[in-house]
C-alpha cells in the first residue's frame, strides 16, 4: 500500500500540476477552430503556434535535469508554474500570430518540469517497486487533463470565448504553484547537494553515452511524438475534415480517447508493476503496447467508417504504453541520475514532438491549396509518423540482437 501522507502531500500536488500540463497541451485540439477561424490561419501556422508548446519544452528539458538533481522538484516545479500562469495570461490578450506563439512557448517552458519533477521526487520518496504504478497515476492525471481539455472546454466556449479559457488557466495554474511551494516537502537533501556543476554535466554525458539509452530512444521518441502531435491538435481537425463531425460530436470523440488514455496510464503502470513480479521488465510491457498502437494507427490509415471511434478510443489507450519506458530508465540509473535520464529522454520526446505536429500541417497544406484541409494530407502526415515508428521498432530489435555488444544490457 502507499503511505496515505506521501500521497497526499507528494503525489497530489504534482498530480494537480501535470493535470494542468496536459490540459494546456490538449486545449488546442477544441479551440484551434475557433483559433483559426478569428485570426484567418492555415494548417502550418496552426501547428506551429501550438508546437511552440512542445519546442519550449524540450528547449528546457537538460537544464532541468540538473536542476532537479541539484535543487529538487518542489522548488523547480513551483517556480516554473508561475512562469507557466504568465504564459496563459500573454495568450488569453495575444492579438497577433507573434503573440500567440509567445503566450504558448512560455505556458510550454513553464510546464516543462510537471511530469519529469513528479517522477524525479516519486524516485527518492516511493519504494522502487511502485515506480511503474506511481508514475502510472501521476500520467492517468494527465490524461484527466486531456479529458477536461475536450467536452468541458467546448462547454465552457458557449459561456466564454477561448481568451476567457485561457485567464482562468492562469489563475488555476498560479494556486497550483504556491500549492506545491507550501505542502510537498524537502527530499530529504539540501539543495545545492548535487555536486559541482560540471560534475552535473558529467552526469549528462553519462546518460547521453548510455546503450540502453540509445536502444530504446528511436522507437520511443517516434511512438510519443506521434502520440503527443495528434492527441493534443491534429486528432480534433481528422474528426471534422476526415469523419465529417461537428464541434460538438467531435469532442466527445475527444473524451472518450482522453477518458482512454486515463485508463491506459493507470492500467499499463499497473500490469508493468504486476508483471515486473514474474520477472518480465517494464521495457517489454512497453513494447508490446508500442506495437498494438501501431497496428491501431494502420486501421485509422484505412479508414473504416464504423470502427473510427473505436479506433481513436484504443489510440488513446495504447498511446500511453510508450511512457512505461521512462521508468525502465529510471530503474536503469543511479538515483542521482534519475532525473537527467528521465529529462534526456523527454528532450528527444518533445523535440520530435514539435516537428511531428508542425510537419502535419505543412504536409496538410501540400495537399489543400483551397479552402479546408484534404483527407488526403491527413494519410499521408500518419502514414509518414507510422513509418518513422516501424524503423524505430526495427532498431530496437537490433540493439536487442546477441551478437550486439550492448544488447544483453538490462533496464
């Protein structure tokens, strides 16, 4: 059982702040209409300004690193937030592209410690063991973001526009800083204990020099920035230019893959740490799920008509396998390292993230030199994510391979 008080006072708070994260990254997907409509933008200026997010993210994601490994999470995460409630106050007033794009860059710099802190702080504060179950929760509150971020958003558009979203994120995002400033505690080291500074980035280097780093990178940044770039855009305009829905059909498409992803993100955590007791390794759970994600993304490809809902339905579920990784890798460093690991891979995750959500609407646009977006964009942007993951599998597979020198090396 987990300690009632580490729940409340670890888990709750930062499961509070990655709950606004993946609301703030999902938004877009119910507002980009609206978005696109007022400031007469195409699919390319779309993807961009909401990919601003996932580029400020992954910009801060080594110097985070070191940050949480030198000072904690608590004081990282707190400080950041309230960069993040600056963010979503520049967008809610943004009257240009420029501006948009800045409001949505800082909301990404200032979330980008939410998932990474949490699970950096659950490393010295839970037993090893529960990690694969704890971080499952901590993602299942994402994804209770990104259910908020869909039927209730378009709930809230009749009451208010998109600038009236925005302005109450700001105020939730700044009570949920000073709520982790005030009642998570110290890890139980000082700050400043980390070491010397090039000592941090000799820790880096460690990770980045790592083969079991590099094997399961390719296939992993490929599943969650394909993931990530439709979940959180381009899945709400499919459903309206593909599926032919309306606003209000299409988001609750949206909830129900959101409502997906919260069971896959408890439900996948859980079986890692179920199975992890029979001796099978949190890395072969997440690649089994890879796997059945790809196989939903080539049925999407098809289009069936009867089988759409379920089809996103079981994307959002099995998009959320490729996160078990992030606790193998965790289980595969020293505790010290456990951050800079995590925000390594996260780096990668959210770099390719940015360019899969641009590069879809680029693409899109090559196929829609008219007015509205042709279905034959969206095909070919998915089919080109789904190849990029069929390499990254095949990698994997040969990193794994016993004539590889490195490929008996364990999570």
């Amino acid at each position: 059982m987990l300690s009632p008080a580490l729940v409340a006072r670890i888990f709750v708070p930062f499961a509070l702040g990655y709950f606004l994260s993946y609301l703030f990254r999902a938004v877009n997907a119910v507002i980009g209409p609206a978005l696109g409509a007022e400031l007469a933008l195409d699919a390319g200026i779309l993807g961009l300004l909401t990919s601003a997010y996932f580029l400020a993210f992954a910009a801060f994601q080594l110097p985070l690193g070191i940050l949480l490994d030198r000072y904690g999470s608590r004081r990282t995460e707190s400080m950041l937030l309230l960069c993040a409630a600056a963010g979503a106050f520049v967008f809610a007033r943004a009257e240009s592209v420029a501006g948009l794009v800045a409001g949505r860059a800082l909301i990404g710099f200032g979330v980008s410690a939410c998932l990474m802190a949490a699970f950096h702080a659950f490393v010295h504060w839970f037993p090893r063991e529960r990690l694969p179950l704890v971080n499952g929760l901590q993602l299942g509150a994402g994804g209770l973001g990104a259910l908020a971020a869909t039927a209730p958003v378009e709930l809230a558009l009749a009451v208010t526009d998109w600038r009236g979203v925005f302005l109450v994120l700001a105020l939730l995002t700044a009570t949920v800083a000073v709520l982790i400033f005030a009642v998570v505690p110290e890890r139980g080291q000082a700050p400043g204990d980390g070491g010397s500074l090039a000592g941090q980035f000799r820790g880096v280097a460690r990770v980045f020099s790592s083969p079991l780093f590099w094997r399961v990178v390719p296939w992993t940044v490929a599943s969650q920035a394909t993931f990530l770039s439709v979940q959180s855009l381009w899945a709400g305009p499919w459903l309206r230019d593909v599926a032919g829905l309306e606003a209000g059909p299409a988001a609750t498409v949206l909830a129900f893959m959101a409502g997906a992803m919260v069971v896959g993100f408890v439900l996948m955590g859980t079986l890692a740490e179920r199975l992890g007791r029979f001796g099978i390794r949190p890395m072969t759970v997440a690649s089994g799920g890879m796997t059945l994600f790809m196989t939903v993304q080539a049925l999407l490809l098809l289009d069936w008509a009867p089988l759409r809902t379920g089809l996103w339905i079981l994307f959002g579920f099995f998009g959320t396998t490729g996160v078990i990784n992030y606790a193998a890798l965790s289980q595969g460093f020293p505790a010290q390292l456990a951050g800079r690991a995590n925000t390594g891979l996260n780096l990668l995750v959210f770099v390719a993230a940015f360019g899969a959500q641009w590069g879809i609407g680029e693409i899109i646009d090559l196929f829609s030199p008219g007015p509205g977006y042709d279905p034959a964009g969206y095909r070919a942007a998915f089919g080109l994510l789904l190849l990029l993951q069929l390499l990254g599998m095949a990698w994997f597979l040969w990193r794994a391979h016993p004539s590889r020198p490195d490929g008996g090396e364990e999570e």
